[in-house]
C-alpha cells in the first residue's frame, strides 16, 4: 500500500472543481480509459487579459489522479495562460506534498491536460499530443515523443523512472529495449552515458514485490477490510447528502448502493473509481467495484 500524504488524501476524498463545465472556452483531453487513466480539463478565461477565470475536471483513474487534478485547478485559478503553463509535473506533485514514485504519472497526466487546454483555446494544433512519435508502449499507448519529453524535464535515468511517470513499460515489458535506446539518445545530450546494468537491476529490485497484503487471508477477515474503506469512504460522501452501503462481495466482485445525493450523480463514476482503487490498495489485490440499485440489497446476503 503507498504512503499518501494528507494533501493527496484530502483532494481524494474532497476534490475541488470536480464537475463538468458546459460552458468552457478551452477543453483538454489526454489519456484513455482503456489505458485506465483519463482527464478532462476545462477552463473559463477572460477573453481580454487571459486569465484563467475558472478551472474544473473529470478524471477517470486512481486516488492520485483524482488529487492532482483537483489540486491543479487550484493552482491556475487566477493565472494568465502563459503563467498557467509554467506549472510542472512537479510543481502539481510538490502541491500535493509529494507522490509516491509509481503515481507520478498523474502529475504528467495534469500537466499534459493544461497544455492541450490552453492550445484548444487558442486555436493550436497541441504540439505535444504525439501523434508523430513512434509508439513504444503498446500497452498504454506511449510514444517516444512523450517518453523522451518527460526523460528531459524530469531528469529521469532508469526504465523505471520512466514507468513510474509515464506507465510506459508497466504492462508486458516487451518496450524495455526501446525505452533503454530512448534514454540512451536522451542522456547522451548531455555528455551522459545510460547505466543499462544499474537500470535492470533497479527494475529486477522492483520486481522483488513484498508480501500481497491480502494474502492468507480469510474470507471474513476480506469482508471487514472491503467494510473499513466503505466507512472511510462514507463520511466524505455524506457531507454532500450521499452515502453508500456495501451489499454483497462474490469474488472479486464488490457490489455496492450509492444512496441520496450520489444516486444518479454525474461524478458517481469517480467516485466508484476511488472507492475501487482504495480498496485494491487496502487488500492488495484486484476487485472491481460495481453499483446494484437499492433492491437488489434485500436479495443478497452481506450488508454493511
């Protein structure tokens, strides 16, 4: 389970500008769902002095993509465009008090949404959307143009890096070569030569995974951890009228009811999103969180 600082948690649980914005001057889209991670950044700019007026998001995707979306339009409200885009990936994780290492991709992520933004408002063709580079991580749909644009503004050196803050690499491997010539052509700008040996055998150390949470497991001991992040869940989502109830678990399965405010509510996919990555964090295994209506509770047998 990574360590989240209190800022990550608070912007999880308590996202700021999570909403859609039907009257936005400039939209940008980045990622994909089937990848897993996707974002959608609107903003409202003064016409005359390009001040970012208003900010808002949607994102489908983990508790870090969540927060570094929510924190991010905290931090371009009020800027002008071209101050807006001096933020940094960084910049987003540093706001947060931190990102665990194989989160920092979200932070990109962010980054990537403003940039496409800001070129959709201003009628640009968004230099950085890749569509010329070469795909080398099929799997996520990565192309060199972003790897070697993230190698150089992060300073990245080894093939985990590059997982870490881009999920180029983090499915079946077969990328690694080409993201090892990415990095060897890169570094080599400066006169660096790529550690092939130390990078391989930082990702093997990665590999080394310690023992899954979930493990041993039994099946009640399972349940009481699904009901724990249901009741960390809860307050938050009762704050604004809502709540939701665990109804039944069938394998991999959790079934759950979201009741009041968040029936029906446009941002419940998000917030089904975040309770799934929680508890897959928690358990240490994969689950798949689904909504039932409210009567198929009285058919199931496990309540919270």
């Amino acid at each position: 389970m990574w360590d989240y600082s209190d800022t990550v948690k608070e912007h999880f649980f308590n996202p700021k500008n999570a909403r859609a914005m039907d009257d936005a001057d400039a939209i940008g889209d980045v990622g994909s769902i089937q990848c897993g991670d996707a974002l959608r950044l609107t903003l409202k700019v003064n016409a005359e002095s390009e001040v970012i007026e208003d900010a808002a998001f949607q994102t489908f995707g983990c508790g870090s993509a969540i927060a570094s979306s929510s924190v991010l339009t905290e931090m371009i409200k009020g800027k002008t465009l071209d101050e807006a885009l001096k933020v940094t990936n960084q910049d987003i994780a540093s706001e947060l008090d931190g990102l665990p290492p194989e989160k920092m991709h979200c932070s990109v992520m962010g980054r990537e949404a403003l940039q496409a933004a800001v070129a959709n408002y201003r009628g640009e063709v968004w230099k950085d959307d890749h569509e010329e580079g070469a795909l080398i991580c099929k799997c996520f749909a990565v192309d060199a143009v972003m790897i070697e644009d993230t190698v150089r503004a992060n300073n990245l050196r080894t093939v985990e890096d590059v997982t870490n803050y881009t999920k180029a690499g983090g499915g079946c491997s077969a990328c690694h070569e080409g993201i090892e010539e990415i990095l060897t052509r890169v570094l080599a700008e400066t006169g660096e030569a790529f550690n092939a040996r130390a990078s391989r055998q930082k990702l093997h150390a990665s590999k080394e995974k310690p023992p899954v949470p979930g493990k041993g497991m039994s099946n009640l001991e399972r349940i009481k951890r699904i009901e724990r992040v249901i009741e960390m869940v809860r307050p938050q989502l009762q704050r604004d009228r809502g709540d939701v109830t665990l109804v039944d678990v069938d394998g991999d399965t959790v079934f759950i009811n979201l009741v009041g405010a968040c029936s029906g509510c446009q941002m419940a996919s998000l917030t089904i999103s975040g309770i799934q990555q929680q508890m897959m964090e928690d358990l240490g295994e994969f689950v798949r969180v689904v909504p039932v209506p409210a009567n198929h509770a009285a058919t199931t047998g496990v309540t919270a």
